[in-house]
C-alpha cells in the first residue's frame, strides 16, 4: 500500500470516532464572541482542512446573525443554542447555502433536540463513510483518486436531495404562514 492509501486509510479510522461536541459539555455561562470563535475552533479542529480557511471567524458569525442563520445574541453574548447551531452550521455549509441551513433550524423542534440529531446523524454517516473507505482501501487494485470521485458524486448527490427536501419545506412554511 503507497503512502497516500496507508495516511487515508489512518484517516478514515481516526475519523470514525471523531464525535461532535456533545450539548451538555458546551459551556454553561454565555460567551463572547471571539470566545466563541476560539472554542468552536477548537471543538472541530478535526474536521478543518489543513492549510484551508478557518470553519468560524467572528465576521461570519456576524454574517450569520444578520443573514438569520442563528439568532441574535443577547447583550453580544452567545449561549448553548448558539454553539450548537454554530457548531452544525460548520459542518453543514460544507455542502448547504446558508437559506437551506436556516430552513433546517427553523420550526418547532428545540435547539438540543435538533442538535443532539444532528451529532447522532453525523456520527453514523462519518462510521458509514470510514468503513465503506477503510473497506475499499484494502484491495490490492485500490485507488485514491477512484475513491475521491466516488465520495464526492456520492456527496453531490445527497446534497441535491438534501435541498429538494429543504425547498419543499421551505415552501411548507411560507404556505402556512399565508
């Protein structure tokens, strides 16, 4: 097995068992916002692209807000509700807009709820993705750059049927709101 094959391979057994932060071990006092920034960081240091752009900055928290992503934070103070949404918000803008992320957040559901599915869905996609890699990665005819396309029309496709879903909601609520 080349480097490149033996380094995914270490990847997607790592990244199996990376967890998302979890509701209840987000901090219990509001924070600011460059306090945010640092500790949301640093909660998903591992799903950071090396020598990429950061996940968070405060200017795109400040994007957010204005755009309606998240709410507002009281008194420049952020809560749990607004780590939680921040936190999947870094996940999901990988592959959303930010008009589908806030047709996701939007709606009766708690913020805890919403966001304890978020991690348990996450977390079974990531075990999902590893082990069909790590499976594919031990043929003798292995491929990386195969693999790589596979995973990213696999993704193309679940994103697409992802916003179907949230513009049919999207739709949902605005008819319900006439």
């Amino acid at each position: 097995m080349d480097d490149a094959l033996k380094n995914t391979a270490q990847w997607a057994h790592h990244a199996s068992e990376l967890p998302l932060p979890q509701w209840d071990s987000f901090p219990n006092i509001p924070l600011y916002m460059d306090q945010v920034v640092l500790y949301l960081s640093d909660q998903l240091q591992a799903f950071q692209r090396e020598g990429g752009q950061p996940l968070l900055t405060s200017s795109m928290v400040n994007n957010y807000v204005k755009n309606g992503a998240i709410p507002r934070p009281e008194k420049k103070k952020y809560d749990r509700r607004h780590l939680g949404e921040l936190a999947a918000l870094c996940m999901l803008k990988q592959v959303l807009s930010l008009q589908d992320i806030a047709t996701l957040f939007s709606g009766e559901t708690e913020a805890q709820e919403l966001y304890g599915l978020f991690c348990e869905v996450h977390r079974a996609a990531m075990e999902e993705v590893c082990a069909e890699l790590d499976k594919s990665l031990q043929k003798a005819a292995a491929d990386p750059r195969q693999e790589a396309l596979r995973l990213a029309a696999e993704a193309n496709a679940k994103r697409a049927a992802a916003e179907h879903i949230l513009v049919e909601l999207a739709k949902k609520a605005a008819d319900s709101k006439e």
